[in-house]
C-alpha cells in the first residue's frame, strides 16, 4: 500500500527528487540519518517503536490523530521472524541492506506501508510501517475487507470472501509480502518506477516486460485491459470519492477476470500491480493454491475468480522479476 502519506509526501518534495540527493528541505522523515541504522544490524533488531518525528508526520499526513506506537510481543515476534523467513531470497537481500526500520503503529489506515528515504548521496533506502491488526487477522479476512473497501454498504444481499486456504497463517505474511515487493521495486526497479515523483531516477517502459504487457503509462493499462470503473477505485478510504455500489461488484470482477490483474487493488496502478502479483504468487507457493475471490448473492450476481490460476496472470508470473536490478538502477 502507498497510503495517503506518501502521496503528500511525494508533492511536498517532488522537486527535490531530480536532484538525487537530499537537500536541507527535505522533511525529516525522510532522510536516512534521522533513523539508526547499521546494515550489519539482524533484520529482526530492526524492530522498534517508531520514531516520533515520523509518527507526527505520519498523523499530520494522514489526517489522523490515534495513530500511536505499538510494542510487539513475544509472542507477536514470533509470527514476524516466520512472516520475514517466508519471503523470496531476493525480497530479504534487499531489506538486509536497504530496510532502516520496521514500525508497528497502532490503528494505521492499511495493513502496512513502505516509504523510501534518500542517504546525502541519493541512495535509496525504505521503512516499513506496520498495523499490528495483521497479526490478529487471517489473511482470507483482510483481503475481503481491503477488496470491499472500495465498495458501500448500500446492497445487504450482495456480498464479496475471498478464500486463501491459510490455516492460522496471518495476514502479516500477505502484507510482507506486498510490502518488501514495493521495496524490491524502489532498490532494483522492478517497474519503470513506484511513484510518479521518482520518474526522473527511472527507467523507460519495456513493452516486452511485466509491466510493458499490461500498461501503457503509470495508472493507464492497455486498451484490452481497461474496464468501466477501474480509475474510480480507491481503496482504504485513500478517495474522498463516493465510493462503488455493491451492486456493481458482480460487473468489475467479471471485467477483472479478462485482464492479467490478481485482484481489483492490483489494477490501480503498475506499483500496485507488480506487488500484489508478487504477493499472491508467493502465497500460492506458501500455502500450496491460489486464492479464489467470489462475489455472493443472487444468482444473476454471483461469480468467482481466483487471483492467479488463471492465463493472462500467469502468462506474466515467469518475467516478473526480469526487469529487476537492470538497465542502470540501483541494485540491492
């Protein structure tokens, strides 16, 4: 998820980006020297209550005044250090050396966000931010409601699960997964580039690349693979637009199961898309099955797609990594 934050964020210091490295107006929370780190440090020593100066931004950004700092338990540390071990080699080599910290903050707006910060030189690296929900929360549920989240109240008789197969496996270990995809993506590149205020550090669009295959610019995908209501998603509570009918529900998944998107979150943007395809692929991989997303209600209405057994995904899954590490960005 790139919340709210970042997308204010990223206005505030635009400017600033084509430079490569930081200047004195760069806000705080931006800069990797108002974080301790050591990259030799263990990545789970990484785990700490957030720093003030990032939680105030955070609130302030947000529009949120209950955000506050969360203290993992024992017993939620070990959820996390299987969560981190579960993700691909490539994913934890770069948070070896790029991730400065990893923050839990009570009653966050998403399930977790992941922002990037400049060294004097430039560098990329990234924090992670964490809803301490998800390590209460299964990942069938959270799915469904981060899907449902685009969507009113307003039809009792409709309705949208999404069916993972995850035992007691946490929603912890989807939001990883999302998460350090993103960060794979700001180190190495995955996509042209994750937002629009980094375009100047990235790279040209590759129609034969994951993204090339399926978007023309950053939130526009190719003709074939637009559908009607797609650019009024919004996910979160991230839009101040009213959000879609549930009535419509039925439409935008079968509309969605025409494309190479794994889910409607996944159809916002190419950032988003490579994420959640690298998400799901990898929970596919864990959990042994693909997840399966069915709208519920009427006959009329009721229809079912799974995220990633599917052709138009899986033609892309064996070039998902390519672009990776290439064409001049850095590497981990």
């Amino acid at each position: 998820m790139k919340s709210i934050a970042v997308i204010v964020s990223c206005i505030c210091i635009g400017w600033i980006l084509a430079s490569c490295a930081h200047s004195p107006e760069t806000p705080m929370f931006k800069r990797l020297e108002s974080y301790r780190f050591d990259p030799a440090t263990p990545l789970m020593d990484r785990v700490a209550e957030v720093p003030a100066h990032l939680l105030e931004s955070l609130k302030k950004l947000d529009g949120r005044d209950n955000y506050h700092p969360y203290i993992p338990t024992l017993d939620d540390m070990k959820k996390v250090v299987a969560a981190f071990h579960a993700l691909p080699d490539m994913q934890r080599t770069v948070l070896d050396r790029r991730l400065v910290g990893i923050y839990f903050v009570e009653n966050f707006a998403g399930g977790g966000y992941s922002d990037y910060l400049f060294d004097r030189d430039g560098n990329l690296y990234a924090i992670l931010i964490l809803n301490p929900a998800i390590l209460r929360t299964g990942i069938s549920k959270w799915i469904t409601d981060k899907e449902l989240s685009a969507f009113g109240n307003d039809r009792a008789d409709i309705d949208l699960t999404v069916e993972c197969r995850e035992g007691d496996m946490s929603a912890l270990v989807y939001i990883l997964l999302h998460e350090t995809a993103h960060i794979l993506d700001y180190v190495s590149g995955c996509t042209p580039y994750v937002e629009k205020e980094l375009a100047d550090r990235g790279k040209p669009l590759d129609a034969a690349s994951f993204t090339g295959m399926a978007w023309v610019d950053y939130n526009r995908p190719i003709a074939a693979y637009d559908f009607p209501q797609r650019s009024r998603l919004g996910f979160y509570g991230a839009t101040s637009a009213p959000r879609i009918s549930r009535s419509e529900l039925s439409k935008l998944y079968r509309s969605l199961a025409a494309t190479p998107f794994t889910n409607l979150y996944a159809s916002q943007n190419w950032a988003e898309d490579f994420a959640e395809t690298a998400a799901f692929s990898s929970l596919a991989r864990i959990i042994g099955s693909a997840c399966i997303i069915r709208v519920q209600g009427p006959p009329a209405d009721r229809f079912e797609v799974s995220t990633t057994a599917r052709e138009q995904v899986a033609k892309r899954l064996p070039i998902l990594y390519r672009g990776c590490g290439v064409n001049g960005r850095a590497t981990p």
